[in-house]
C-alpha cells in the first residue's frame, strides 16, 4: 500500500511515521522535527543508563550511583543481593500527575492495577537485597468514589503472597494539609510498611531507641544505678501464683530498673514528624529524619541502600549522612538533576569525601 505523503525531518520518514511522531508531541509548538531529536535523544540517554546498571560492581560504589530511567527497567540489569536495604516512597495512586510521563506510576485506573504494578517492581527488590535484607515502603492510602482505598494493606497483603514477610506497620503521625471535609476526621498519617526475605534480618534496635519518658521507669533505673543492682532479678515478677505460693509481693524497683536499657526504650511503631517542604522540584520529600531512622535500623556504616523511586534522594542524603552508600533510580530528568545537587553537597560539604567505618548490625 503507497503512502500518502512523506516528511523532511533531516532525512525522508513515510507518513505513518510522521504520524506516530505526532502522538509524541509535547503540543502544538512541537515540530514533528523536534519530536523526532528529543525521542532520538531519549532513546540514546535510555541505552546509555541501561548500559551503567548493568555494568554497575556495587561492590565498586564508593558514595552513590543515580540512574535516570524505569525503575523496573534499570532494576532488572543490577547485579542479585547487592543491597543491604531499600527505602523508598512510590508515587501515591491519584494524587499526583508527574509531568504526563508515559511510564509514571500512581495513574493507573483502578487500585488494583497499581498494586499489581507496584508488587511486580518490589519483586524486583526482592531479587536485589541480600537474604538478611529488608524493605521499608513509605506509601499513603487515597479516597476514590467516597471510600479509603485500603491501598497499604492491599499492597502489604499482596506483597505477603509473593513470599515477603510482612514485619511491621508504622504509622507516621505528622501535621496534615486541611481538608474540605466534614463528613469524617481530617487524614494525618501514613504509612511506613517494613518488609523482610526471611524470618531473620538485620534490624539495629539499639540504633534507634527512644528515651524513657515514664517517671515511674525512670526512678527504677536511678534506684538501680544507685544500688548496683544488675543481672536477673531474685523471682519472676510476672509469675504472680509463683510469687503467692512464696509469701513474695514482688520485685523491688532497683530490680526492675536493672531489667531496663538505661539507654531508652524500643522503638514505638507510631512515630512523630512533621512534613517537609522542599524548595525545588519536588512539591512533597519524606522527613529526612525518618530516612535517618531507618538507615540506622536497617543498615551499619558501609553498606548499601536502594532507592527504585529516588525523587530528590531524601534516602540517598539519609545514606551519606551517616557513612553508608546509596544507588537511587528516578524517572524524571529534574528530580535526577535536584538529587545530584544534593548527594554532591551531602557527600562533598568540604570538598571531601566521607569515610566509611564498619560496624556490626543487630538481629531479630
């Protein structure tokens, strides 16, 4: 069958060309010319990212790697059980268009669908970590026709099926945006979901203790420090028929105070943060102190952290910060730009680059 016409862009294409070129077009201003360099230009920045994941020897990371690209794409050319831990926050489902990408996630049209797609990329992650690996995904729910979604535990329960072992769900208390509701309470949380391979995984309680706020536990611990009073105590305190059948009331408070970390107390899985703004391209980052936490739980100095949604690589500076590594991967051309100004001043504050120490993780 001949073709209708034929147009001159730098060389001669057919008009079915011309046309597909037009369903690629930013708009109006945009020449089927131009189209066809920012798709050629596209194309060849593509290859080229494709071409340093795979060829990527994490082993060789001195601070970070940023790849600009689809996370399922870049993901699936990284070398399997590379990473120590991911952190990361996708795209929420409907509440943000990202520059009309083609390949965003979070527009598909139904729930269901954007947790399949999601799950197939965590798939992925579960490929890269190491077998004491762990997940943790920073993911909001969203109204759709009146009704809360459920998109975190549709997720979580999802992710179960596929073999991962759901170990927590934290809730992230923070101040929230009013809402023109009335007819329920104002959304102010979100969810952190931590994911393991295994049953056993590495989780640095002590890292992220939290200080003792009761004054009950608190004398006890003075009361125990001023006694010297450690080790085990005398009886069962929580055996009460043992206790009755000795005559025995209990436990003095230095006991108690012995049983206690003088150095806080385990970690609450609902944790107090306020929102962060970020002046640039992104309009909503995760608090950097939560990423902090996290890095601290889930990793010691020297190892390497995964982010597949990077953004501006709030993970990545969490990473750098306290002497691990970071490889981060982001669709978008100006959040990749944003992150490396980031991870080069977090890295480099003085022209140097930050040590790396090791140290050894806690298990759970």
């Amino acid at each position: 069958m001949k073709e209708q016409k034929t147009t001159v862009i730098n060389y001669r294409v057919t008009g079915s060309v011309e046309r597909q070129l037009a369903g690629h077009s930013n708009g109006p201003q945009d020449s089927p010319d131009k189209t066809a360099r920012r798709m050629m230009l596209e194309a060849l920045q593509s290859k080229e990212q494709e071409q340093r994941a795979k060829a990527l020897r994490v082993d060789k990371v001195e601070s970070y790697e940023l790849f600009e690209g689809d996370a399922l794409r870049i993901m699936s050319l990284l070398p399997t059980k590379s990473f120590h831990a991911c952190l990361t926050s996708p795209p929420y489902w409907r509440q943000r268009n990202y520059d009309n990408h083609p390949d965003q996630l979070g527009q598909e049209p139904t729930p269901e669908r954007y947790v399949n797609r999601l799950a197939d990329i965590f798939d992925e992650v579960h490929r890269l970590l190491r077998d004491n690996g762990t997940l943790w995904l920073n993911i909001d729910d969203t109204y759709w026709r009146k009704q809360l979604c459920g998109i975190p535990w549709l997720l979580a329960l999802e992710m179960k099926r596929r073999g991962w072992f759901w170990r927590s769900e934290i809730v992230w208390a923070k101040a929230s945006t009013p809402e023109p509701v009335k007819d329920r309470p104002t959304r102010a949380h979100e969810a952190l979901l931590l994911f393991s391979k295994r049953r056993n995984y590495v989780y640095n309680y002590e890292a992220i203790l939290e200080p003792h706020d009761n004054p009950w536990a608190i004398d006890c611990i003075r009361k125990a420090q001023e006694q010297g009073v450690n080790g085990r105590p005398r009886i069962n305190p929580f055996d009460k028929e043992g206790r009755q059948r000795n005559g025995s009331n209990g436990i003095t408070r230095a006991e108690y105070g012995a049983m206690m970390n003088p150095n806080g107390k385990n970690r609450r899985d609902v944790w107090h943060m306020k929102g962060e703004k970020f002046k640039g391209t992104h309009s909503a980052v995760m608090p950097l102190p939560l990423a902090e936490l996290v890095v601290k739980a889930s990793t010691k100095p020297g190892d390497i952290v995964l982010d597949p949604f990077a953004g501006v690589s709030t993970t990545g500076v969490a990473a750098l910060k306290l002497g691990r590594r970071f490889v981060g991967v982001e669709l978008l051309t100006k959040h990749v730009e944003s992150s490396r100004e980031r991870l080069l001043k977090t890295n480099r504050p003085d022209g140097a680059v930050r040590s790396v120490v090791k140290s050894s993780p806690q298990r759970i």
